[in-house]
C-alpha cells in the first residue's frame, strides 16, 4: 500500500465512508486503527438525534456555526471552536444560520461507522 492511500482532503466528498446521519446532516468517514475521523456537514437549521455511545468524541468548528447540546446544556460554537463529549454522555447539534463543517474524532473507532449507513449508531 503506498503511503498516498493515508492522505485525504477535506472537500473531497467522494472520499472516505458516506453516512446519512439525518435529514441535513452527512458525513465522510476516515477509520484508523485506534482513532476514526468525521467530516459532517450541517445544513442551516438542522438538527440531529439526542445520542450517546461508548467512545470518546473531539469535535472542532471548521465552518459555520451551530448550538452544541450536550448534557442538557446548550453552547453555540463557531468557526475554530473545539470540545471533548465523554463517552456516555447525551448529546447532538442544531446547525447555525449558514450551516456548519465539524471535524469529530472518535476513539476508539466506532464499529457501526466502518460501514456506509444512516443514523447516528444510536445507543
């Protein structure tokens, strides 16, 4: 495998691992072994599904804006805005007045993401 297979873009959409979280809201998904990365994109005013699951999860504002709900607790983020969500914690995301990219990292990887699919793997 050469080392250009380890190299990605972030505007490439055909790249990576496509699932349709919910009405709005897509994302492209990078596994790796001990960590997995999400490019989501969020379409003004969307909102996704109250959720939580086992694995740790980053995320970090690449565009736009968006109402991070986690834990009851509503907090606008914006372009270069970061946060941690611990495993098991109840969580989801309303998209600002221009819609939004976040980057989220997951570790360790979640399996119900290595495949393409809907949903947010809900627990």
């Amino acid at each position: 495998m050469s080392q250009r297979d380890h190299f990605f873009s972030l505007d490439d959409m055909e790249q990576g691992i496509f699932r349709q979280l919910t009405d709005g809201i897509s994302t492209r998904i990078f596994p790796g072994d001990q960590a997995m990365i999400s490019v989501v994109r969020i379409e003004p005013h969307a909102k996704g599904s109250t959720h939580h699951h086992p694995e740790e999860q980053w995320g970090v504002m690449l565009e736009g804006s968006a109402i991070r709900i986690q834990g009851g607790e509503e907090i606008p983020v914006k372009k270069g805005d970061f946060w941690r969500t611990p495993g098991g914690v109840e969580h989801t995301v309303i998209g600002g007045e221009n819609g939004a990219v976040i980057l989220d990292v997951f570790s360790p990887p979640r399996d119900e993401y290595r495949k393409p699919g809907s949903g947010f793997g809900t627990s």
